[in-house]
C-alpha cells in the first residue's frame, strides 16, 4: 500500500467586511473544500487553513459606517463569518484570523529578513493626500480615470477594467472614495518599499517550474506581471489598524509610529501563522508543512482563489517566501477561478442583485447552493448565477437523479426484504453492466479530482448516479419479484450497495446527504472511503460489499424540488433577469 500523501490546503482569505457573497464562496472556500474532503476519502493526510482578512482600509471604514471600533467590529464579523462557513460545511482544520497574535510576530520576523538581506528600502514618496479627510489614502480608497484604458472607476493599485497595475498618482481626476472629495493633493510621505525588482529572475525562474501544476489562468496572469516587469512596492500604509511597523529592538520603527504593513504584505503571512496556530491546539506539526528543512518538501501545498488574487499569491507572496533567504515551502499547485456572476452581471448588496452566505441559508440547506455552485464552477469562464439554472440543477440532479434513486431502493428493501440487505441470488448481465459503468466512470472522476476539474468531477458523478437509475431499470427487481423472489434480490442488493456508493460520492460535494444516506444504510465510519484510485480495485465487489442481512433504513426525502412559486419569490427579493 502506498503512503498516504500529506497535503496542505489553503484558500483565499474572506476579508472581514461584511457576509461573502455565493461568488466569493465558489471562487476559492467551497472548492478547496471539495478537494480537502475528496483527498481525505482517499486516505491522505489533508489539513485545510483559512482565516479572515483584518486588517486595511476597509475594515476602518466598515466599523466607522458600523458605529463600532474596529476590534470589537472585527471580533463580530469574524463570528458571523466562521458561523456561516459551519453552515455551508466547510471543513476547515483551522479558522484564524489575521489579526492575531502570531500574524503580528510573522510579519514582523518576514520584513526585518527582507531587510536584512537588502529588499527593503526606505523612500520618500509622493501620496494622495485628501484634504477634506484629513487623511492619507492608502491605494484602494482612492478612485479615478485608468490613464491606460479610460475606465472612470479604476482603483489606485489596479484597474479592474484593463488589469493593469496602478499607483494612486496616475490616476486621472481622483478623488477619495471615503468622502468622495476631489480636493486631493500630491504630498510627500516615507514608506518602505519591497524591491521586488531584485527578485525578478528568480520569480520567473519559479513560476516556470511551477506553472505545470497551474492552470492556464494563473500562468497568464503571473506572466503579464513579469512581462511588465516587477515594480518596487510600498508595503507601508498611513492607517491605525493593522500591524505596527516595529524596529529590530521591538519598539516602534522611528518615524513609522502612525503606520502599518499594508495588507497584501500580511495577509498571506497569515496562511502560516494561522498552521501554527492549528498545531499549538491540535498538537500538530506545522514546521512539517511549511519548512522544508522540516519535512514540508514533502508536503503539497495547493491554493485556491479567485483570479483577482492571483497575481499577489504567483508573484508578491512567493517575493516575501523567497526573498527571506529562509527554507520556506511556495505553493505547488494553485487553482485560480473566474467569477460568478448574477445573471451576467455583479453581485451587489445595495441594488438587490445577489445571494449571500447567510441568506442563502435562510432560503435552503447548504447542499442544494453546494451542488449547484461546483457543477456550475466558473473554471474556464465566469458563471453566471440564475434561479431557473439553479431550479434546474437542483430538480433534476439531487431530487430527481440521487434523490429518487435512494428512495426507490430502500423502500423496496424495506418492504420487500424486511428492511434487511438480501442474499440469494447469482449477478447476472445487468449487474456486469453496471461493473463496466462504475470501471470506467470512478477512475475517470478520481482523475477530475486530482486535476481540480470540478465541474467535470459534478459531472461524472451524476453520470454514476444516472447509471444506476439506469441499472434499475435493466434489473427490473420490482418486476422479477413477482415470478423469481431471488432474481429480485439480486438488483435489491446491488441497489443498496450502489446508494452506499453513491452516498460516499456525494461526500465531497454534498456532505449532509452523504452522511443521510450512509447512516440510513448503517455504513460504518472506516468504510466510508472513495473507491477507484487503486489500479486492482475489483469493481464488481463494489455491487455486493454490504453484509448480507444487514438492516437498512430509508431516510427521509433527500431534496424537495424547488417550485416555480418559490423561483418567483426569490427573483422579487433578490433580483433576476428582469
């Protein structure tokens, strides 16, 4: 038997201000989750890290609109945030947040490295300036015409319109996004700057050897940025909250005592900090995961984000890791996705366009948003979010394909059977046809997996679920029953034994009705493993593996379908296509 593989998973980190939307959710926290869930069915050794984003602009501006301090917003948001990943099911081994202690201190061990090995400069620069604010703004809060393409709405450190990067005084007519006054002025200010130019060569060097494992998405992205060529960054803000720039004695660094590091320094600091924080309460090795004069090369790090964090994680992130001089373990695999959008256009809270987390599950349970967000998973392309595609998705898929079929099966067991997995009876050619199907079809999804293909992964699933409504069907055990009570047995028994395959299948993706349907047929937590990967899996086993005369029980009805009238409600509330 091969050795388990140890894996770490991260995935970009929810910033605090205010609930996510479905879009944030299928971008990055939901997938990393499939994929953490799948690789522990398989036996592997998985620890999945995430955490909230405290600090920046934003999360001042949030709690001044919120009449709160930043702390005690923060500490609110960051329970609404991890109580609304409970109820999507998101199987974190650890939830931080980066405002935490041992964030502090990394961050601090990381900048005075950059420094001592001369990536990190103090330098005057020019700032925007809001004289109505009072205030300097840092990059994002400031607002303008992009000199490069005329988008009037792009942000000081990048244009969401052409994607190029920006600083804040190459904004053509900007003006603050705090109070949107235009009295701004071009002052001088002292910031320390990471030199990423230095790392250039040896940035590219890495993307090319890593870039494999990549997709094309996340290639392109972190290309565009070399081929521009890496521009020193300031990794300083003027702001209050955030992690104080501390001198090497520990004490504020002179002249930087109104400052913090800016946020993209920290955040990703934060993956690590929030491992040690893991392994300080579970007892766990994070050293082994993120060292590799530890062990972590042999560790596989994969990272999961949406395409706007991109750049920071291929390119500034792997700066500090690599710039340190340190034996620090960079991302091997790393899934970038598009966006989802409501009904072609984006989410927005004050316009009534969008689901977000805590609504959602107001309207259903965490399965029906899970499944359809994965099956429709904007991989290639951004996906766009519709009621009637997800009426669809959830109709047809879970009530109808799954749902239908674990309801036909067991209730026939139990009334038929005694509620009790029968034993007589030989296979036959039906049951050699559902073998080939399950063949062919597991190690094909195991592969969409291990490619974080989740939309084909969705889609081989349901193709299996599909095969044995169509198994049924050729088995006839409802008819045989009538004239050869063995005969029957035969399709009842590979029947029940393929809704406790399916109920593992289901898993990954909709856990509460994989766990449903695998208690209902007394399926006992070991066995409760993906079958396929191993090249001498004996497929037909898989349709007599439940002892004989084991009970079963039919659970309740798995998925209600979900009614034109409700469609209509929800498209009132929260807008549609209209």
């Amino acid at each position: 038997m091969s050795r388990p593989r140890r894996i770490l998973i991260t995935s970009a980190l929810p910033y605090i201000n205010g609930i996510k939307h479905l879009g944030n959710l299928a971008g990055s926290m939901l997938p990393a989750d499939v994929y953490a869930r799948v690789m522990r069915l398989m036996g592997h050794e998985v620890t999945y890290i995430c955490a909230t984003d405290e600090h920046g602009t934003p999360a001042e501006l949030a709690a001044q609109a919120a009449g709160m301090s930043v702390q005690a917003y923060c500490d609110e948001q960051f329970e609404i945030q991890r109580r609304a990943g409970e109820g999507f099911n998101l199987s974190f081994d650890w939830f931080g947040r980066s405002s935490r202690p041992a964030n502090h201190a990394l961050t601090q061990h990381f900048a005075q490295a950059l420094e001592a090995r001369g990536l990190l400069e103090e330098r005057t620069s020019k700032q925007v300036y809001s004289v109505d604010d009072g205030r300097f703004l840092p990059d994002r809060y400031v607002e303008g015409t992009c000199p490069h393409c005329g988008f009037e709405k792009a942000r000081g450190d990048q244009c969401d319109n052409c994607g190029n990067l920006l600083d804040p005084v190459d904004l053509i007519n900007p003006y603050s996004t705090v109070s949107g006054g235009t009295n701004i002025e071009i002052r001088d200010t002292n910031h320390l700057y990471l030199l990423q130019g230095k790392l250039q060569d040896e940035i590219r060097s890495w993307v090319n050897s890593k870039g494999t494992n990549w997709p094309s998405l996340a290639v392109s992205i972190a290309n565009k940025w070399l081929d521009e060529g890496l521009i020193d960054r300031s990794i300083t803000r003027d702001l209050s909250w955030g992690i104080k720039v501390l001198g090497q004695d520990g004490a504020p660094r002179p002249g930087y005592e109104e400052k913090v590091f800016y946020v993209w320094f920290d955040a990703p600091i934060e993956y690590i900090a929030a491992t040690q924080e893991w392994a300080e309460a579970t007892g766990g090795d994070w050293e082994a995961l993120w060292r590799t004069d530890k062990g972590a090369d042999e560790t596989e790090y994969v990272q999961f984000m949406g395409k706007d964090n991109v750049a920071f994680h291929t390119v500034s992130f792997p700066v500090t890791l690599l710039g340190s001089g340190e034996p620090w373990k960079t991302v091997d695999k790393l899934k970038a996705f598009n966006w989802v959008t409501w009904y072609g256009g984006k989410f927005s809270t004050s316009n009534k366009r969008g689901v977000f987390m805590d609504q959602a599950l107001e309207l259903l349970p965490s399965d029906y948003w899970r499944w359809y967000l994965i099956a429709n998973s904007p991989e290639g392309s951004d996906a766009a979010f519709t009621w009637e595609g997800f009426q669809a998705a959830v109709n047809s898929d879970l009530a109808n394909v799954l749902g239908n079929f674990v309801n036909r099966i067991t209730k026939y067991a139990a009334s038929k059977f005694d509620g009790q997995v029968p034993a007589a009876g030989e296979p036959g050619d039906a049951e050699a046809w559902m073998t080939a199907e399950l063949a062919e079809r597991l190690p094909r999804l195991i592969e969409h997996y291990e490619a974080m293909e989740f939309r084909k992964a969705a889609a081989e699933t349901r193709a299996i679920w599909a095969a044995g409504n169509e198994y049924l069907t050729k088995a006839e055990p409802w008819v045989k029953y009538k004239n050869d009570v063995d005969a029957a047995a035969v399709g009842v028994r590979a029947g029940l034994n393929l809704a406790a395959l399916f109920g593992i299948l289901a898993l990954p993706i909709i856990p509460d009705a994989g766990k449903k349907i695998l208690d209902a047929l007394a399926i006992p937590e070991e066995h409760r493993n993906l079958p396929g990967a191993k090249p001498d899996t004996d497929f037909a086993k898989l349709l007599d593996a439940l002892p004989h005369g084991m009970p079963i029980t039919p659970p309740d009805v798995l998925f209600q379908k979900i009614e034109d009238e409700q469609v209509a409600a929800w498209t009132e509330q929260f807008g549609g296509g209209n």
